[in-house]
C-alpha cells in the first residue's frame, strides 16, 4: 500500500474493503487493551516469594534492624543494588520508597524551591524555568513540569536519542533552561537506546548550560532487555571526564522487576547534589521502608539472580512485543502508511501514523474495542503537533489479545490514511 | 528539698552530698539513652507476623491487586482504619506511605506553592509565612517549617492544651499566621491531651484566621493508652458545628502500632481539601505500597485487634513509664525543683527544671553517661527561652535501665539546681 501513488480509483477501493474490515471487527464486539505500561500479572508473581522471605529475620547484613526509623539513605546493601545498576559507588546511590516517580518530584522540588547546591542556585530565582522535553516522552515527566510551572520546549527523537544538534542550540541561547527529561534506554515510548555519542553530548551539556541545570535521567528500563543485555554508555563517566558531575541526576526502580506498586526506587547524584538533597529530605522524612528493601535484597542477592529474573520477564513480553513488531512489519513494511522502532527492551512500541491521522486512529480502535493511550499523550500539554504518534502497550494482554488489538490497529490506521487522502 | 528556703549553709551541704553522689555515678561509666521516641526490639516483634502473613493472597477486600501500580487514595479497607483513628468518614481518609512526616510536609508543600482550594489561597503569595508552635513540642515539626521558611511563633502548653486565649489573640491580629501545630492526645513531649474546651476553641480558629489557615493536627498517639483508653474530643465534629471543615488536616499512622520504618500513614481533610493535595499527590505518585497496606489490614483487620495489640505495647511501656514518674515523684514532690505532668499514654515525659538549668543538666547526665534529648529541642530553633524543658524518652531501655538513667538525672537536676543558688 502507497497512499501517495495510488490512484483515486484505488483510494476507493481500498476504502470499500477496509471500510467493510472495520465493520467486521466492530461486529466481533472486542474488549482489549493496549494503553497500560504495567506488568502482567504473570511477571508479578515471579515475585511473590517477596512476601515471607524474611522468616522473622528483619536484620540487614550489618545489624540494621530494618523495623525501626531511621538510615536515610537505605540500606547499604540496597543501595548496591543502585549502584549496579546506574553503574556508580553505593555512596552516591540513595534507596527510597516505591517509587522513582516521587524521587524525581523531589529532586524538581529540591532545585526549585531550595537548590542543590545553594540557595543562589534554586531555579525559582530566576523569571523563568524551561525544560527540555524529547518527544515523544512519558506523560507523567510532563506532568511533573506542568505541576511546577516550569515551561517544556519539545525537541526532536531519533533512533540514536535526542537530536544532539537541536539541544546544544537551545541550551546555549538559554540560560532559562534548567533541565531536560531522558529515558536512555529502552526510551519511552520509541524504545531507543540513546547512543554513546548522544550520552557523551548530554554529559557535556552542565559545560555549556546556565546555573543550575540538571540532566534528569530516568534509567526506568536499565536492565529491561529481551534478549540480550544490550549496553548503554555510562553517563557518570563521561560527566567525570568533562567535570559536569553535578549536571546529571539519575533514577531507577525495581518497580518492573518486581512488584510494580511496593518496590524500591533509586536515586544516584554528586556528593555535592547528595549534600543538598539529604537536608531536603532528612526534613521530611523518618527513613525509607527498609523491610521492603531487605525483602528485595533476600530475593534479589545478586547481580546474577537479578538478571536471571530479568530473562523470566523477558521470556513473557518477547512473545507480546514479537506479535505488535510482526503486525507492524507485515502490514506497514514498504508502504507510506507509518514508522515505527524495534524496541529491544522496554514496555513500549511507539507508532507514527501519516500526520493528522492519529487521533482518529485512537478513536476508530477504541469505537472497535480496542483502547490505546490517547493521542498527544506522548507531548508536552498533550499537544502532538503532527496528531501522528500513538504508544503501543502490550505487556498486561496475552499474546492471543495483542495479536486480535494489532489487527484493528492496523486496520484502522489504513482506513484512517486512506480516508484522509481521498478527502 | 526547697532551695527558695534554704541557707547557704544547707545549700553547700547539699552541694557537697550530691557532688559526692555525682562522682561516685561517673565511676559507674555508665551507658544508658532516653534519647529515642522509639519503639523496642520487644514492641516491634509484637509485629513480626508481618512479614509472611499474606500467605500467596495479594488480593484486598475489593479484588485489587496490590502487586501493580495505582489506588493513589490507598486501600479501601486501610482508609477505613484510618478514619476510625481519626473519627471521620473513609472518604475523607487517604492512606499513604511509611511517614506521617511525610504527609505533613507534603501538606505543608501545597499549602504553600499551590494552595489547597485555589491558587490564591497558596501561602507563598502573602509577604511571610507563620506558624503557632506549642511549646515544648516536636522538634521535626520546627524542622519543616524551617526549610519553608515560615517563621514560628511559640505558643504556651497549660495541661490542657495550647493557652488559647494567647492563641487566639495572635491569630485575631495577625493574618500572616497560616497555621498552628497540635499534638492533641499525649502531646509531644508533655503528654497532656487537650481538652474538649480548647478542642473546640481550635476548631473554630478557621473562623478569626486569614485566608488559607490550616491546623495541623498530628494525632500520633491516638491509640497510644498506657492503661485505659482516654477520649479526646472529635475535632472535625466541632468543625462542621462550626463550618470549618478546610481549616484542620490530621494525621496519624502505625508508625508506633506496627514496625516503625515500614508502616502506613493517614491524612484525613475535607472534600475541598482533598481536591487540591490528590492533584499535587497524583503528579508526584504511582500510588502508595498497597501491598505493605494489605499486609496491616491482615494483621489487624478489626478494631478489636487493633486495641488488644495496643494493650500488648502498653504491657510493656507501662513499666517503663513508672520508673520515670516515681523516680520524679520520689525526687521532687513537694520541692520547688522542677514540674511535671503524668502522661497516661504516648512516649515522653517532660520535665521542667529551675530556670536555667537544663543545659547544665544535660552536660552533666552525659558525661555521666546518660544521655538525654539536647536541651532547646523541643522549641523553635532549638532556643528554650527558660532553658528548663528536658524530654525523657523511656521507650527503648530496659526497666531495670530506666531506673538507673533517673538516678542520674534526679542527681544531676538537684545538682545543677544546688548549684545555681549558690552561685
């Protein structure tokens, strides 16, 4: 199928046919979903020997007694888990509460209201604060922002992460940009992995950036691949390299290793940026749940045991993303209908539509039974501004559902395009 | 003893016993600590069936699964426990993380950056922020309200409360007040519990405060009885008697019922405030651990549990408690050395030295070997302006070591005070 080739005469066929699909698949009265970014039931019981675990041994390797307040910084042998995976020292790995999302909250906070690494430096002194926003991204970064008042300025993804170019250009003319959102590995929603020049690029923007500026690093699927453990260069390094240390601020979680809603939550800084954010939340806070984090460390021991519970996810979302990529390719391959990555990890396929189309898409699908994330959802204020790019979810159905949602996708995308070029 | 009576002559006879007394203490090298509002070994393994009890039954009441992210509100039968320590409806109840403190400042966060109800109503936009402190008081509610940069206020504690007349004069001629602290039952650290009186009194402050006001009600030893279980009144009763429902936010959790690092925090408003915190909570979290929560209800799924537990605490602070109060009461009963007030349930005895006093008796019970919280911690800044209050914290040693840290500090009161006449 090529839209821009095709004759009037074909256009009407095609939409006759497709049309005809369409009505089809309404008829079945399906009820399938594609929009949640969450694991199966299936990958959360790999982790339901969390519960019990501590067989009334609720002591930490040294002698920490994890039922009573206290040790801010988590438990050590938790924060060797963070530090594993952001590949640092333990000592700049902080372990929290269930959730890398509230690190993040805090840390926009921290450099808001009180600064990092002094009071000069809080981003509210200035008019304004802008983020850097690689689009497509994850909604609940772009909510963060909005929570805040902090301003998104969207900049273009490739295959090898954010368009390098386009940043530098922007930091370097404004100094009201204090930050930029990266997922760099498995980036939701393309599932690229940011390539070793970009990281480099990144590291280096502390260099070129005004007071303040932080890189907020959300290594959510670090260890996330499908099949082989595939490498993402080491921010950390290169940051030491090119002395911009405070620039990049890192997290991560357990919350797709082992139970989405009650795991641990990472986070990696400078002893600088460590220095502020622990008065920050030593303010706030008695301690993080440090029974929780000594059931994932009883589960979760070693590096070996972590990865070989990473393959037993793999081996269940291999299947659901080899069906979406299938769908994809055998449908979209040589056409001018749509683009779209082949993400080898993550939770996510992001699929661009021609322009204008996706909405409708969204619409036609969730009209045949199929819901999908809504379109825009993916841009900052929920703007797309090409209306082309939907995120597709296929962890929580089985593969026999992924497989019944991608053949209504499909259709509705082509009936979508090819009503759109007739009109 | 009365020193106010005495004659130099018994006053450097009393000098000479004690420091004798004090010496032959120091030789001791003792190592005792009524430092930590803390729960002991023995009360946190009341909870130990914690871990394991879920027994594979992820499932609450409800047929959530607690393993995957969401319920930003916490688990229906969680809030239920909660609005019964509040006295409020479930509704009204959130049920969160492992911190109250965490709540409250999460609270204190919206109240100030982005209001409650309206933008409008946020605290940043009036020219300062202040806080009525109770004094002595908790030192971490000072903390927050330092890193907010609200000025404090220090207000009176009399046995039945706040002065409210004092209390209500600030606030009638100073708009800037936007909120006060209370710890209503067992205060924090004089242990009295507020009286219907100034119960109601402070529900009806929304009445005469400015725009915004809020309470702060930390209800952290609601269940907290040594012996029987005593009332305190329903503040969110008097305030709908009085249509001031926005004007209070309580809070409480099982900080001290179950393991205190690893427990459940409640926060219970009206309908309009919760509108305002879920919008700042719903941009920052994936839902608090439902898991940890189904884990609690398991463990006290009634009230009735819950209270047995209670008394099972009780069995073995009650002891502790006595040690304190007869050690005092054996000391200074009748002397003009201090004051106190018999807490009937809660963590802390608060003991009022001669004016002056208490640094020095605080240097001399640690060089002793006892120590004791520093002297200042219970007010604003660290600043006791009579520098008599000491908070004796009994919870964690053992009876036998009670005792022995109260002969130190019965010694060191009369000592310090001996002293201070004679100079």
């Amino acid at each position: 199928m090529n839209l821009n080739n095709a004759s009037k005469d074909q256009l009407r066929q095609w939409e006759q046919q497709l049309s005809a699909e369409y009505d089809a698949i309404v008829a079945k009265k399906l009820s399938l979903d594609l929009t949640r970014g969450k694991p199966s039931s299936e990958q959360l019981s790999l982790s339901d020997g969390l519960d019990g675990i501590l067989k009334g041994n609720y002591k930490s390797l040294d002698g920490t007694d994890t039922r009573n307040y206290g040790g801010l910084d988590g438990l050590a042998e938790a924060r060797e888990l963070g530090a594993h995976i952001f590949g640092v020292k333990p000592a700049e790995v902080l372990a929290q509460g269930n959730s890398s999302l509230t690190l993040m909250f805090q840390c926009l906070i921290t450099a808001v209201e009180f600064g990092f690494t002094s009071t000069e430096s809080a981003w509210s002194k200035a008019e304004r604060m802008k983020f850097l926003c690689p689009v497509p991204g994850y909604d609940r970064h772009f909510t963060l922002c909005e929570q805040l008042n902090i301003d998104m300025i969207p900049v273009a993804m490739t295959a090898n992460g954010p368009d390098m170019d386009q940043v530098e250009a922007l930091v370097q003319a404004d100094s009201s940009i204090k930050g930029m959102w990266c997922v760099p590995k498995y980036s939701n929603p393309t599932g690229v992995i940011y390539s070793d020049e970009v990281v480099e690029r990144i590291a280096k923007l502390g260099k070129i950036a005004g007071n303040g500026f932080r890189v907020f690093w959300d290594n959510a699927y670090a260890v996330h691949d499908l099949a082989a453990a595939l490498p993402l260069a080491n921010i950390m390094e290169f940051c030491r390299a090119h002395s911009t240390e405070d620039s990049v601020l890192q997290f991560a979680s357990t919350s797709k290793i082992t139970h989405a809603g009650a795991g641990v939550a990472f986070v990696a800084m400078s002893e600088a940026n460590l220095k502020g954010f622990r008065k920050f939340l030593n303010a706030q806070s008695i301690g993080p749940d440090k029974v929780n984090q000594l059931r994932h460390m009883r589960l979760l021991p070693t590096i070996d045991a972590l990865n070989a519970h990473m393959q037993k996810h793999a081996r269940i979302l291999q299947p659901r993303f080899d069906a979406v990529l299938k769908a994809l390719d055998d449908a979209f391959t040589g056409t001018d209908l749509g683009t779209w990555e082949k993400p080898a990890g993550g939770y996510f396929v992001a699929f661009d539509t021609r322009p204008h189309c996706a909405k409708d898409v969204v619409r036609l699908a969730a009209e045949a039974g199929v819901k999908l994330t809504p379109a825009g959802a993916t841009f900052p204020y929920g703007k797309d501004p090409q209306d082309c790019n939907i995120r597709i979810a296929p962890s929580v159905p089985s593969v026999q559902e992924v497989v019944g949602a991608m053949e209504v996708f499909v259709t509705c995308v082509k009936l979508v395009a090819v009503r759109q070029q007739l009109a």
